[in-house]
C-alpha cells in the first residue's frame, strides 16, 4: 500500500524537505502571496479609519492635504514607480542569467527606494517646522499649526477651506503619519532585504534555475509601490482643486 | 521548469502606463470637477495603475488560479471589513 | 555513521526525532517541525499555568459579595490579564502550534512543513511577546479588560496598556506565520495520492483556521498600533474630543476577535471529527459537509463582529444584520454536531480517554453554541450583555469546547508524539473530575447572568453568592482535574508503557510511521490510495516501507516493538 518516489539530484539551493525545485519555488511564491493578504489587510484598517474621517470633515481634510507638498509628493510617485520598474528588471535578469544586470538593476532599486525615504524625511522636517506633528508625540512640539489669516500667502501657515477646524484638520495628520510611517518602515525593510539580496546576487547565487527569492522580494517591493499608488492621490491630491476656486 | 518570463517590451509598456496614469492623477487632481468626481477619477486611475502592476509586474496574468483567488479573496475580505463597518456609519442616522 | 535500520531494529534503540540529536542547541535550533511542536507545548502549558493562577484569584475574590484580598483596582487587572493570558497565549496557538505543527505534515505525508525556519521563528516570536506581556504584568499590570476599549484604554487607564499591547501585537507575528506555513504545506506538499478529500478533517479544520489567521489578525495588529500611536499623542481617530468615534476601535477590533474564537475552536472540532470517528471506528458521516463546514465558519465567522457591539452606539439596522448573521454563522457548527452524531449512530464505540473528552465536547459545545444564539438576538441582548451569562457562553465554548478538545487530542496523539503510552485509569478519572468540575463551575454563571448579575465587578449584590459559591467550588475540582493529566503525562514520558507505531490500528497516515516518527516523518515517501477514514485490519495498516511481503503481523509487530519473537 506504499511505494517510493525518486529523487533528483539535488540543487544545492534545494531544501531538504521539498521533493524538487520546483515545488519549492511553487511554495516560495505563494507564501509570499499569502504574506501579502496579510499587508492588505494590515494597511486596510488604516485606509478604513481615512475613509471614515475623509467623508466626515472633508472640508478639514482637504486643506490639510493641500498644506502638504505636491511636487515633492508627485517625485516620489515616480521614483517608486521608476524602482518596480527596475525591480522587475532584476527578476528579468535572474531569469535570464545576467548576473551583472541583476546586480545593476538591484542596486538602482536600492538607490531609488533610498531617495523615496530621503524626500520623505524632508517632508516630515517640514512637519515638524510647521508644528503640525499630531498631539504631543514629540514633546516640545505639539501639533498647533499657524492659521492663515484671509489673503495671507505664507506657505508655512495652515489655509483653511470651508468649515475645517484645526482639530480636524489634526486629525488628518494623525493618519497622515500613521499611514505614511507604516509604508516608510516597509520600505526600510525592503531596502534592507533589497541588500541582502544583492550581497547573495553577487555571490552568484541566483541564475535561471533558482531565482526565487528575487522574485518574492519582487512581490513584496511592487506590493509597497502599490500601497503608495493609492496614498498619493488620496493623502496629496483632495482639496487641490478647492484652493483653485 | 514551467516559469513564464515576461518581455522586456512588456515592462516597459507598462511603466509607460503608469507614469502616463501618474500625470493624469496629478492633472485631474488640479481640475474642478462637478460633484464627487474628483474622488472618482483619482481612485479609478489608481485602480487602474495598481491592477497593471499586478498582473504584470507581479506577474498575476501569467501565474496559476491559485494565486489570482488568493489575491481577489483579500480585495475581497478588505471589502468586507469596509462593507459591514460603514453599514454602521451610513445607517446611524436613521433611527 | 549508524547501520541503516531495518525491520530487525529493536524500538528501544530505534533513532526518531526526539534521540536524533541531544543537547539543548538542537532543540532551540531545531528545524524540526516535531520539535517545534514541543517546544511550544512547554510554553503554552506555561502560560495556561498563568491564567488559570489569576482564574483562581477571581473565584477566590468572588467567593463572597464583598471585596475580599482584591481592590476593585486589583481585580480590573486581575481578569483583564486572566483574558488577555487565555486569549492571546493559550486559547489561539494551543492547538495549531502544538497538535497542527506536530501533525499536519504527517497527516498528508510531507517531512516537514514549507517553511521550517519559519516555523522556529515563530516559536522565537511568540516566546518575544509573552515575554514582554509577562514584563507588563509584573511591572504593574493592565486593567481595560482583555478588550482593550477606548477611551478608558487611550486616555483614562494608567496601566500598562502599550507595554501588553506590544506583547500581544508580536504575538500575533507568530499566529500569522503559523498559518502561512499551514497554508502553503497543505496546498503544495501534499504525498502522491494525498488529493483534497482524502485528506483527514484535522487538516481541513487547520486549513481554515489559517485562513482566519491571515486575514484577521493584521487587522487587531494595526487595531492596537493604532491605539499605541494614541495614547502616545493624547490624541487621535478614536477621541472624541477631535471628532473621533470609540466606536470605530471597537470595529476594528472586533473584525478580527470574533474570527479569533472561531480560530481557537476549528482546531478543536478538527480533532473531534478525528476523536469521534476513529473511536466508533467509522467513517466520519458526511466528510464533505464537515470539510465545507470549515470553511463556511472561516468565511460567515468574519460576518457577524458586530454582535459584540448591540449595545455600544452602533446603528440598530446594523444590529439586525450582525444578529441575522449570527444565526446563519451557527449552522455550519450544528452540521458538525450532527454529522459527528450521525457517524457515532452504529458505530463501534470505545470510551477510551480520547473519546470521553470528544463526547464531552460535543455536548457542551452545543449548550455552548446554543447560549450563543440566546446572545445573537438583539433583545435579550440588551439584557445578557456584560452580565455572566456571556462569561458561561465563552467559556463552554472556550474550555468546555476547546480545552476539552486539546486534552482529548494530546491524550489520542500522545503515543505518537511520545513513543509511550499514558495511564487509562488515570486519563478516564481526570476526564471525568474536569468534566463534573466545569459545569460546575460554569452552568450557575448562566443562571447567575441571566438574573442579572454583571461581569467584571469584585463585589456583587448578596442574592447572586450562592452561585459565586457553586462556581468557586467547581474552580477547585476543575482546577485538580486539570492538574492530574499535567502529573501522569509528565512521568509517563519516563515510565510509560512503549508504544508501537500504531497501537490504536487506525487508517491515519499518521499511524503508518513509527512511534515516535524518526525526523525525516517516514521510512519512504507514502502513496495514498485510502480514503481518510477507511478502517482495515490491523495488518493492512502497518508502518509503510517497513515490512516484508511474506512476514506475520506478530512478527512484523514483535520486532518493531522490539518484544522477543
């Protein structure tokens, strides 16, 4: 009632308890996959709690995100966008064997997710110049932004719109932060992995027969990308067209 | 090995897309539309570059059934979660 | 290098997974899956100590209506950390991390599960959280209730609420690895012939607690990062005083802690289905409605949070549809109960340890899931919410349902995990004293409840003591009952009799490896062309790639026992 299955010769990447490669990389990806549900419903508590509080107190919230930079925004959009592409291109490498291209394209995705934090830490300084950091987190520096008085065109003071009070308008930030922290630190991490592939990449460890941690970290990178495809607009891009009116 | 690997020509129409669909957020986000429109058109234009990304550059169009359910079963409880939360939100008022 | 090993390899000297290696490091780097499983059987024992030890001081507390040995302020801390220990460190990896990691790969023929690092790592992450929740219990303590509400929990409590929050919010890294891993074995690592429906219910019950575990448990992850980030700011989306809504948390956390009790009681009936079907040596009735069961309670259980929250200022249409969906989340459930009952009817029943926890399950799980309808329906409701008729509902689910099932689980698999037997006599004696003992404890809560008697107070209007009395002395034999399998589980791993590879004569992949399995689960790798639950005589039922085509059961037997021929 039992019979035995062969075994290949085994890959050195192989693991010990997968019969082939193949199953291997079959399971790799999927947990990955798995993993990444667990992102989406992490940050969608977070888009639940913004979507709530947007449709409660847009007028607050629209000029909130107006206060925040839009072009710094909008670069970032494109160096994110710009790094899956590249992050694609190293998973096109490993598929295909070219080790220095791998290499390349996996430094450029580093480089590119570096800048995207280096513009977000600028955007957090201008926050806490603005004292528009929620609360008392950073003591010493409660959340009491300076109001614009009607006509006053001083980019570091709050212009309101409408009906928007300034708690309301702190509650915005509140998410802001939260929502934009939690994608920075998976980008941190991202970044991190992105090095340690990169030291196993030029170690030769990945070729068109075993690629597969590229491949998920791949996932896990376009994953973040996405995350902030839909923060852009919905953090950055709510009352621009109110300011114009 | 049953791996499909995506052209290169693929890739790059598809960044093309959505720096094409990034412009366009940024220029409708500055227009004045009527109504909730606005949020309309950013969110579909979001919605369309996360789903290019998805199937291509995650590679969802060429994987197996098993990785699209697990992917539309998170949409999918994601939906819920928002669902029945704002069947809260919406009906507190009426009664 | 060891001589290969034969049929003619006495047991005593045969290499498994627990002499394989010695020494601590290869226990604490173990990649094991087996290993693992007994790791974490160590310290969730030693974290159901902890609850039950503030279990005690409750009861003792509530002996008489008065405040005794307990401040008010006392108590608050003693059974929100009594909820969140049972909770967060006993109740939901009990089953899964110890019997699902033990035996999911041997159940569908995989040496190991997909991700054994993984699997370590969450041991290392769950140890992580309790350790910090145990640092902010002795710090000080937590006193909002195991539920965390707000604003009590963000603005008013001067507790350790960040400190337990962190704790638990680690801890919940471990739950969602555990289910990762079971997720990706069971779909990729299946053994030739192993399809969907010829694998045992244990796994289809595993395999839909992870799916819970997936979905539901990043969400009270970024519930209480949240609440983290507001107590830290003295503000934020839950304060009312910037138009925030304490509603909302409770939606948040809800959506994922009523999901958690259906991860803590799916691994439970994944054992009954087993329990039941091999102790009345029959097929299970309907296997693919109590497969399909499972799913449909992982999938309506993420329905109905709201049932939490009738009376909290939630809208009262969205009270009708969470109470609608209650209902219907109770139906799947009724058809395990009876196809459990179904499968018993004709059946060749032994009362061994196994099975007397098994039927003792179903029975107060029933009463159990019935009180839960009772707390379903909006109007009576309004009346049970936050009186102790919640407090019996959960727990006759919750022990009388689960820890019922875990005992009787460890007791069925224990020679398997162990390579000994436990003693009968003192299995079917402890049964007993836990099952006289907790409906004791529990069934004059109900009563209690139901008249009106709220939950979470020390000191009680003087009309409800004689059921205070009733429950604290059911405590005390619970509390004995529970200690004695501790005691002869212990000394049996030293001193029990030896047992073969399947002393039960079951169809169980599981059974076909030997007792203790040695590391790598089995001799070759199975082909399986038996449904789950297909009984044969014993010598079909054999240790796989072990066994010569023309040798005696007794001798095949005798050897691997290693009696003499």
């Amino acid at each position: 009632m039992a019979a035995a299955v062969e075994h290949e010769v085994s890959h050195p990447a192989l693991q010990h308890h997968f019969d082939n490669l193949e199953q291997q990389r079959e399971a790799g990806t999927l947990g990955m996959w798995v993993f990444l549900v667990t992102e989406i419903m992490f940050f969608g508590g977070m888009f639940l709690a913004y979507t709530l509080y947007r449709s409660k107190f847009p007028d607050a919230f629209a000029s909130a995100s107006n206060h925040l930079s839009l072009p710094l925004g909008a670069v970032n959009t494109v160096v994110l966008i710009v790094s899956s592409l590249t992050m694609a291109l190293a998973v096109y490498s490993a598929q295909v064997g070219k080790r220095r291209n791998l290499i390349l394209f996996l430094v450029l995705t580093i480089v590119l997710g570096s800048a995207f934090l280096g513009i977000k830490a600028v955007e957090y300084k201008d926050k806490y110049v603005d004292h528009l950091v929620p609360g008392k987190l950073l003591p010493g520096n409660a959340f009491s932004p300076v109001v614009a008085a009607h006509g006053d065109t001083d980019p570091h003071k709050l212009h309101m719109i409408g009906s928007a009070t300034v708690k309301q308008v702190e509650m915005f930030y509140w998410i802001y932060f939260a929502m934009t922290g939690m994608h920075a630190i998976h980008m941190i991490i991202g970044v991190g992995l992105l090095l340690v592939l990169l030291y196993f990449s030029w170690r030769g460890r990945y070729g068109p027969e075993y690629h597969n941690p590229v491949e998920i970290l791949g996932l896990y990178w376009h994953f973040v990308d996405i995350i902030w495809i839909f923060l852009f607009p919905l953090l950055y891009l709510l009352g621009r067209h109110l300011m114009h009116a | 090995m049953s791996e499909h690997i995506v052209s290169l020509k693929v890739y790059f129409t598809i960044f093309l897309s959505l720096m094409v669909g990034t412009a366009l957020t940024v220029w409708a986000g500055l227009q004045d539309f009527p109504g909730p429109l606005n949020v309309i058109v950013a969110l579909t234009i979001a919605v369309i570059k996360a789903t290019l990304v998805v199937l291509y550059f995650m590679h969802v169009r060429y994987s197996s059934r098993l990785i699209w359910v697990v992917f539309a079963a998170a949409l999918f409880w994601l939906g819920i979660l928002f669902a029945l939360t704002f069947g809260d939100y919406w009906t507190r008022g009426w009664l | 290098m060891q001589a290969p090993e034969t049929f003619e390899t006495p047991a005593a000297e045969r290499v498994n997974y627990l002499n394989a290696q010695y020494g601590l490091k290869s226990w604490l780097l173990t990649k094991d899956h087996k290993r693992i499983g007994l790791l974490y059987l160590g310290s969730i024992s030693f974290f159901f100590l902890i609850g039950g030890l503030y279990a005690m001081f409750i009861r003792l507390e509530l002996l008489t209506p008065q405040g005794d040995f307990l401040s008010s302020a006392t108590y608050n801390k003693v059974f929100t950390q009594h909820g969140i220990i049972m909770v967060f460190f006993f109740l939901i990896p009990s089953i899964p991390a110890t019997l699902g990691n033990f035996l999911v790969p041997l159940m569908i023929g995989a040496k190991d599960l997909a991700f054994p690092r993984i699997n370590l790592l969450s041991w290392y992450i769950y140890l992580l959280g309790g350790v910090i929740t145990i640092y902010a219990l002795l710090a000080g303590g937590i006193d909002t209730g195991w539920t965390f509400y707000v604003p009590y929990s963000t603005t008013f409590s001067n507790s350790y609420v960040i400190a337990t929050g962190a704790g638990i919010f680690i801890s919940g890294f471990s739950s969602i690895l555990t289910g990762l891993n079971f997720i990706v074995t069971i779909h990729t690592m299946r053994a030739p012939g192993m399809t969907w429906f010829r694998m045992p219910l244990f796994i289809w019950a595993h395999y839909a607690t992870s799916l819970i575990m997936i979905l539901g448990t990043p969400v009270i992850a970024i519930t209480i990062l949240l609440l983290a980030f507001e107590r830290l700011a003295h503000v934020g989306i839950f304060d009312p005083a910037n138009g925030g809504d304490p509603v909302l948390f409770q939606h948040l956390f809800w959506f994922y802690s009523h999901p958690a009790v259906y991860i803590m009681v799916l691994p439970g009936m994944g054992i009954i289905s087993e329990l039941i079907a091999n102790f009345s040596r029959k097929n299970i009735f309907g296997y693919s409605f109590v497969a399909f069961s499972s799913l449909a309670i992982a999938v309506f259980g993420f329905l109905v949070w709201g049932h939490h929250m009738f009376v909290s200022g939630q809208s009262v249409y969205a009270g009708m549809v969470f109470s609608f969906l209650s209902f219907a989340v109770a139906i799947p459930s009724a058809v395990k109960v009876f196809n459990w009952t179904a499968t018993l009817y004709k059946g060749s029943i032994s009362y061994d340890t196994p099975m007397l926890y098994a039927l003792g399950f179903i029975g107060l799980f029933t009463i159990g899931g019935m009180t839960g309808l009772f707390l379903a329906t909006l109007g009576v409701n309004v009346h049970t919410t936050d009186t102790y008729f919640v407090v019996a509902h959960f727990h006759y689910v919750m022990v009388g349902g689960t820890l019922l099932a875990y005992l009787g689980g460890l007791h069925y698999w224990w020679p398997k995990i162990t390579g000994r037997m436990y003693p009968e006599g003192w299995g079917r004696f402890s049964a007993l004293v836990i099952f006289v003992g907790f409906n004791l404890t529990f069934l004059p809560q109900f009563i209690a409840g139901y008249l009106g008697m709220p939950r979470r107070y020390h000191a009680y209007p003087p009309e409800f003591q004689v059921f205070n009395v009733l429950s604290s002395a059911g405590a005390s034999i619970l509390g004995v009952g529970l200690l004695i399998p501790l005691v002869y589980l212990i000394w049996s791993m030293r001193y029990g009799k030896r047992a073969e590879a399947n002393p039960w004569h079951l169809p169980g992949l599981e059974w076909r490896t030997p007792s203790p399995p040695p590391t790598e689960n089995f001799l070759v790798t199975p082909l399986v062309t038996w449904e789950a639950y297909e009984f044969a005589p014993p010598e079909e039922l054999r240790v796989i790639g072990m066994f010569k085509e023309d040798e005696s059961l007794e001798d095949a037997d005798a050897v691997i026992n290693g009696k003499p021929l």
